[in-house]
C-alpha cells in the first residue's frame, strides 16, 4: 500500500493531480483545497490513502496526516463515498469541520456539494464523539496545524486535551472549546479557552 508520495506536480485537473516521482507519474484525487495548494512544477509531500479495487487502484491524497484521518472517518458515516467526503474537506479545513462537528453545525457541512441536510446532520451527529480525538491527537503528534490551519487550532486542541484531563468528555470539551474560538476569535490563546471553556461547562 502506498502511504505517501513525494514528488513534483506535473499536472493538476479538477478532481486530481499527477505527481511525478523519480519519473513515474501517479495520478492522486484529491480535495479542491488541496488541489488549489499544489503548484505545477513545484514539489509537494502529500499522505496518500490508496483504495484497491477489482477493476482499480485509487490513491487519494492530502496535505496532512490529520486531513486523511477525517476522510477515513467521514467514509464511516453510511451514504457517505470518497467523493462525498472529498467534497466536504474541499469546503471545510479540518479545524473548521471539528468545530462545525462540536457546535453540531450541520449547516456547515450542508454547504459541501453533494451533501443534502439530513446527510449533514448524519454526519455531525455520528462524529461528534470522534471529532476531539481526531484533532487533539493530530495536532499533537505533528506540533501545530497543517497546510493553511490557523493558530487557533493548536491553542483549541491543547484546551480541548486540558478539560479533559480535568475529567470531561472530550465530547463535552470540544464543544466548549468550538463556542470559547467563536465567541473570542481566532488570535486567542490557549488559557483563554481553557477560561472561557470552564464557564461553558459550568453552565
């Protein structure tokens, strides 16, 4: 199986890119997000989740480890394919779709092409529980977001890891967290969240 490819960009379509590694060319779908990041001719890194099937082989990329772990998560939500859940990373970053998840947001995600309301609701429903594990344990394991993520992730997710430390479900904490980033902005830091989290929680 095929992990990763690190390569130059030697086309880019609309659903897909071709990257050439040591003169071979691999065709990789990928988000538009992820898509609007490559450069032709310049080169790039991307975590490669490949599909086998009886007639194909299909290799999805992606900017981050993180980015890859929410299309396989996506996929476990029934109605939701490859394409779908392309097309939900292509509209929401993955700090945007865990707050979208712990806000219950769903009318963020209807916005993705192909994704009707009761799918979205589907979705924020069934991943609530994985969205705080996703993103905590993302960004822990790399340092700070990737690609295009704003700061605000990192501060969110070490909060997010705090209150659960002092025995909230990470559920619960990542909810808290989602409203403390909507309500004080994107520059806040993490004591902050963790402040405004608490009083969330005491509610």
């Amino acid at each position: 199986m095929i992990g990763k490819l690190k390569g130059t960009v030697d086309a880019i379509g609309e659903a897909h890119a071709i990257i050439d590694v040591g003169g071979v060319g691999y065709e990789v779908q990928a988000s538009a997000r992820t898509l609007r990041a490559l450069s032709l001719g310049h080169e790039v890194s991307l975590a490669i989740e490949t599909h086998v099937r009886e007639d194909a082989i299909r290799l999805f990329g992606f900017t981050s480890e993180t980015e890859r772990a929410w299309f396989r998560s996506l996929q476990t939500i029934q109605g939701v394919g490859s394409k779908v859940a392309l097309a939900v990373l292509g509209t929401l970053g993955p700090q945007d779709l865990a707050n979208a998840i712990a806000l219950q947001n769903w009318a963020a995600v209807e916005q993705s092409p192909g994704v009707g309301k009761k799918l979205a609701q589907r979705i924020v429903a069934e991943l609530k529980d994985k969205a705080p594990a996703l993103t905590v344990g993302a960004l822990a394991q790399h340092g700070k977001p990737a690609g295009t993520q704003p700061v605000a992730g990192e501060a969110a997710a070490e909060a997010i890891s705090a209150l659960t430390n002092l025995g909230y479900q990470p559920a619960q904490a990542s909810q808290a967290v989602a409203v403390a980033v909507n309500e004080l902005g994107e520059a806040v830091d993490t004591a902050k969240l963790i402040r405004r989290g608490l009083k969330e929680l005491a509610r």
